[in-house]
C-alpha cells in the first residue's frame, strides 16, 4: 500500500510539473543560421495610409499670422470648432490607456467630410498628407499662411484568435505592423500558429484574405505586414487536439489531485490509528 502511494505521489507531482513548464515561442526562425550571421536586406518604404469611408479626422488650423499676431488673435477660430466629438477607447499597449473624448470629421459613405464654411469636401483615397495639402489650398481664400494638421483618430485593427489579450488596437499614428498589433494584444501562445496568421481586409467594396508566415523573414516584403484601419488579425490554435487536452487538465487535474490528497490523508490517518 505504501509503495503504491508513493508512486501516485511521484507520478502526479510529474504531471503538474510537465504542465506547468515554460516552453518559448519563436518568430523569424530562418534568420537565425547555426553559423550566427548578418543578414542585410533592402527596405521596402511603406505605403502612405489612404483614407476610408467611416474614418474618424482630427483637423487642426494655425497661421503664422496668429504666431506674430501682438495682439495674440488667431485669424481662424472657426475651422477648429467644428467637428462631433466621439470617444475612443483604445486596447492596451498602443495608445492612451483611458477613454477620449476627440473632436473629428466622420468620412460617411461617399468619402465627404462636412467642413465648416467650406462645406463639402471629398477626402476618401487620399493620404493625409495630400489631405492637408488639399486643405491648406482651400483656406487660403479664409486665412493668410494657413499650416494644417490632421491625423485619424479611430485608426484601429481587431486581434482575436490564440492570443493573450484579443480585442481592439489603436494606432495613433497610423503605422501599425502586424507584429505591433500581436504584441500589443500579449503575444502568441506555445498553442497559437505563426505560420498561418490570417488577415481580413475591406477594400472598395471587397474582402480580401492572406496568410502571413510569421517564422520567415519574408513576412516583412509582404503588403499585408502593415495593416490598414479596421483590418482584421486572426491566429489559429496550433492543434485542436492540443486544445482539448489542455482543456482536460484543466478540468481534471484538480479533481485528480483533491482525489490523491484525501487517499494521502486517509492513509497517513490509518497509519497514525495502528501506532
């Protein structure tokens, strides 16, 4: 009997150990020869961000007249009193950690904002910077030197899938990788696949899917390594059969061990009783 607690012993403290056992994840795995090396490789310049129906602008207008104005006076109130104020709750990571209330120009469907005394402008497929050239060209006719700022607001991706923490990630400055967005929603898990990462992208009114293989250094040349507003970021579980045993640790190992800690007692109280 004795013997044969002791090897229930010996065998569950094993099991909890092989569970409870780090095991690391690897990313880029054909960057690292076993003849440690530099590897030099041309850098593609990222694509400007484009503007898209359902986005969210911030739009700021100085002079360099109001700088020089002694009066302190600045020629264009207007243009930075309009807008709808909307709160924006980004994820953790990127961003700021509380909810903010933000003045901006929605981009309805047809890609107009409604900009005060201008009116209707069409800003959808531009970049942010032809954005603010497009506009610093319209006030003229309003304001002496007029210097634009502006920047989307609700720039943001969806991560859901094997990682720590799915949800939402907000990008500030619209330069958002898919790496920066995994990160930010807590890394892959030993159970989540990095090799078949999929990406959902709305463009013009289609879907479009692709694959990215996180363990090859070729993810960074792919146009989908960085990601557009509301593009979607999904990681697949590593195996489903993985899962479910993981499952039933879970739900079974406490029962198991709870089971062998009374045997344990009722045993050690048998003993004491024959003493």
């Amino acid at each position: 009997m004795r013997s044969i607690i002791y090897k229930l012993s010996v065998a569950s403290l094993l099991m909890v150990a092989a569970c409870s056992t780090p095991q690391k994840t690897v990313y880029f795995k054909d960057t690292m020869p076993q003849n440690p090396s530099v590897i030099v490789e041309d850098i593609e310049r990222r694509k400007e961000t484009t503007l898209l129906p359902d986005d969210i602008l911030a739009i700021k207008v100085s002079t360099i007249s109001s700088i020089l104005d002694k009066e302190g006076m600045n020629p264009a109130p207007i243009f930075n009193l309009g807008g709808t104020a909307y709160s924006i709750t980004p994820s953790s990571g990127l961003g700021a950690t509380n909810t903010a209330q933000n003045l901006g120009y929605l981009i309805d469907q047809n890609g107009f904002i409604d900009y005060p005394v201008i009116g209707k402008i069409k800003v959808s497929g531009l970049t942010l910077r032809q954005l603010k050239d497009l506009l610093a060209d319209k006030l003229k006719a309003y304001v002496k030197d007029p210097v634009v700022e502006a920047n989307i607001i609700n720039f943001r991706v969806t991560v859901v899938g094997e990682v720590a923490h799915p949800g939402f990630v907000v990008a500030p400055n619209q330069k958002l990788s898919v790496i920066d967005a995994i990160a930010a929603a807590g890394d892959i898990p030993i159970t989540g696949r990095k090799d078949n990462v999929l990406i959902v992208r709305e463009t013009e009114g289609k879907r479009e899917y692709a694959r990215l293989n996180l363990n090859s250094r070729t993810v960074f040349s792919s146009p989908y390594f960085y990601l557009k507003q509301n593009d979607y970021v999904y990681v697949e579980p590593a195996r489903i059969r993985k899962q479910e045993t993981n499952d039933f640790m879970r739900v079974y190992l406490p029962i198991i061990s709870t089971l062998l800690s009374t045997v344990l007692a009722v045993y050690g109280i048998i003993a004491i009783s024959k003493q």
